[in-house]
C-alpha cells in the first residue's frame, strides 16, 4: 500500500498506535493509507478483508467500518482485482472443470427483463434450463486456486482450447460426463468423470466437489456484486 499525505503530498511517514499516520515533512496526521484513491487505515483494511473473507455484503461492511458505501464498493472491487493475481497461468496436479450458468430463473423475470434479453441475444435462449443466461466455464486445481471465465457456449470448441491453454498437458483433470469433456484424453490429460445424471458425486479421488462449492459461492456473493 502506498502512503500519500494529503496536506503536502510526502511519501514518508511515522505509523501511530491507532493505525493512523503522521507525515514525516509537515508533522501532519493523516487518516489511512490512500490506495488507488481508497483511504482506509491498516486496521480498517484487515477488517474489510476478514469481513469480506466470511461473506459479509457490502452494506454490512459500509456499517461495521462506519465508512460510506462507494467508499467500501470501491475497495473491495480493489481487493478482487488483488486476488485474480493468485491465479496461477498453468494449472497441474489435480484439475476440476465444470461449466455454470450465472441469470435468474424465467418464473422470477418479468417482462421487462423478458424483452431485454431477446433484444440482446435476438431469441429466447434455451441455454440454462430455459432461460436466457450467461455460460461460465471454471477451473480449480485442488490446492483451493480457481480460475473461472465468461464463455459465449459450452461446446467442446469453446471449452478444450481454454483446458489446452490453462493446464498442463498430462494433468489429471476430474469433471462429469457431459460431452464437450470427451476429448481431454486424446488431448493429452488422466481424464477422469463422476456421473451425476446417475447421482454419482464421488468416485474415489474423483470428483468436482471442490468446483461445485465454488459455482454455489459465485453465485450467492460474487454474482450479486457484494459490495
């Protein structure tokens, strides 16, 4: 984080007992670290990570810091953009994939949202069970890293080419048996499937357990723009 005084514009500073700073050229107090325009003190930003950590809304968070909602908005968009740095570039050991779709159900839109969607997309979907939804495609090695993309379908042609690009060749991956995952063998994985159409979720080591807690976690929080 980088500190910026707001009286004279110094980088140099003394830290406080209260999480505050003091500028070290014009010995003025300074509340926070300012942080891509964001000041909150150290104390505030661990609390606004432990908060954000245990699934607390936006709105939640803007009360417990006494901090006003755009302020808190725009530092945890700040703190998402930190984690995709995690996300490695080439996945390898054990692999899950699995695809998703993000939208509500047709019973619950109105016909508002009904038009919106066949103006954006020319038709009413079927895609989603129905409706009209975005396809999210997700890869999550089992040491917890995960890496998710917005995908126009949930073809092979759509989906092989990110595993190819994002996986090590001869990685283990685990996903169901829908058919776009039928070629990973022949492209150079340990393929393995669960069928869940026969209510199977685990086999041995295989399954995607892991993803499928994930796609549950976006769409509760991370869909509905915590913050």
């Amino acid at each position: 984080m980088v500190f910026r005084c707001k009286n004279c514009g110094s980088k140099k500073y003394w830290k406080l007992g209260d999480g505050n700073y003091r500028c070290r050229n014009c010995r003025r107090d300074n509340r926070g670290y300012l942080v891509s325009g964001i000041r909150l003190t150290n104390k505030e930003w661990v609390k606004l990570i432990d908060l954000f950590l245990i699934g607390a809304n936006g709105p939640a968070i803007s009360q417990q810091l006494a901090r006003s909602q755009a302020l808190v908005g725009k530092a945890l968009r700040l703190l998402r953009a930190v984690m995709t740095k995690d996300v490695p570039e080439i996945f390898e050991g054990t692999v899950e994939v699995d695809e998703t779709y993000l939208g509500g159900q047709k019973k619950n839109k109105n016909k508002r949202q009904l038009r919106k969607e066949k103006e954006m997309f020319g038709k009413e979907s079927k895609r989603g069970w129905g409706t009209t939804k975005q396809p999210v495609f997700g890869i999550l090695c089992r040491n917890g890293l995960v890496f998710a993309e917005l995908v126009d379908d949930t073809e092979a042609k759509d989906l092989i080419p990110i595993i190819t690009r994002k996986v090590k060749a001869g990685t283990k991956i685990c996903s169901d048996t829908y058919r776009s995952y039928t070629g990973l063998a022949a492209a150079g994985y340990v393929h393995r499937t669960v069928e869940h159409k026969l209510k199977e979720y685990v086999r041995g080591k295989n399954h995607i357990n892991g993803l499928e807690g994930f796609w549950g976690f976006l769409k509760r929080k991370l869909a509905k723009g915590v913050g």
